[in-house]
C-alpha cells in the first residue's frame, strides 16, 4: 500500500475539510491521506500553492504535469491526472501515449505544444533550458506561463518523488502507462 502507512477514516475534522477541497468531495488519494498524516509535510505540500488552476490553460497544465511525471516515471501520479484530466483537457489518446512513448517532436503536437514539452524534457534532464528552448517557449506562452510551466515541473517532480520513494500502490481507477 505504502511505505509510511496513510490516515485511516474517520478524519479529524480540518483534514476532512482540507482533502473535500481538494478532492471536491471525492475520497482522497492515497498520497494525500500518507502526505496529511505528517502534519508538516501536509502543510509544506498544500502551501505550494499548485494544486489550483494557475495561469495555464488545463490542457497545457496537464502535459506539463503527465510528462513530469512521466519522465520522472510516476505511474501513480500520472494515472491520476491522465484518468481525472485528460478528457477535460482535450488530450486524444495518441497525445496521452506520446508523453509517455515519445519526444517532444511528436506529430500529434502543435508548435506550442511542442516547445512546451521540449521546455518540461529539459528542466527534468538538465535543470535548466537553453536560449533556443527558453525563445521557443517565449514565442507561445508568456511570462506568468511561463514561471507556471517551471513551478509545475519542480513540484510534480517533487511529487513523483513523493509517490515513487513511498511505493504508493496506483489507484484503482488510475490510467496505466502504455506500453
């Protein structure tokens, strides 16, 4: 289930409150009820402040969080935001496969698209972009996106670490990585 054993229903009443915010008033994740019963990696979680909509548009919000996660090789978080998001998000089954399967230079991505993805590939494999990516990138998103495509990718790496380090079973009703 998980290395660090998860808070158990019945919740305290703040921490009920906090995962129906959060989960609109769906059960909370795994990784929540695990992060939520160490107080102050609850707070420091909940204080990144990401987990709401942010300047991006959803889809663009959730190729940057489905290939963090990917690169990153989270199933589990991945699996939650492909099963909860990608419809929403417009993203075809072929574009949910490619930010697993592919590169950024993928045929099923736009140019905006394209430069976003090349941006995320990047900041996880050098921790940083190049002029020509960081131009790539500026020719479609602006400032404020921008700082939220690399807000993005560190906390969803940090989260990816979260559920990787703790061996966090995948939920039920999570996506599966292609094969």
């Amino acid at each position: 289930m998980s290395r660090i054993a998860p808070l158990e229903p019945p919740y305290e009443q703040e921490i009920a409150g906090q995962f129906d915010r959060i989960m609109r008033g769906a059960p909370p994740l795994l990784l929540f009820r695990v992060m939520a019963g160490n107080p102050r990696a609850w707070e420091k979680f909940r204080a990144g402040s990401l987990l709401d909509r942010g300047p991006l548009s959803i889809r663009e919000r959730e190729i940057v969080i489905d290939r963090t996660c990917a690169l990153t090789n989270c199933e589990y978080e991945w699996g939650v935001h492909v099963a909860t998001f990608a419809e929403a998000a417009h993203l075809t089954e072929e574009q949910v496969r490619a930010t697993v399967l592919d590169g950024a230079d993928a045929p099923c991505w736009s140019a905006a698209e394209r430069a976003l993805i090349a941006a995320v590939d990047a900041l996880h494999h050098r921790a940083t972009t190049s002029d020509a990516e960081f131009g790539a990138l500026s020719e479609h998103y602006d400032d404020a996106k921008i700082f939220e495509i690399i807000l993005l990718c560190g906390f969803y790496r940090t989260v990816s670490y979260l559920a990787n380090g703790l061996d966090l079973a995948l939920e039920p009703k999570a996506a599966r990585f292609p094969k």
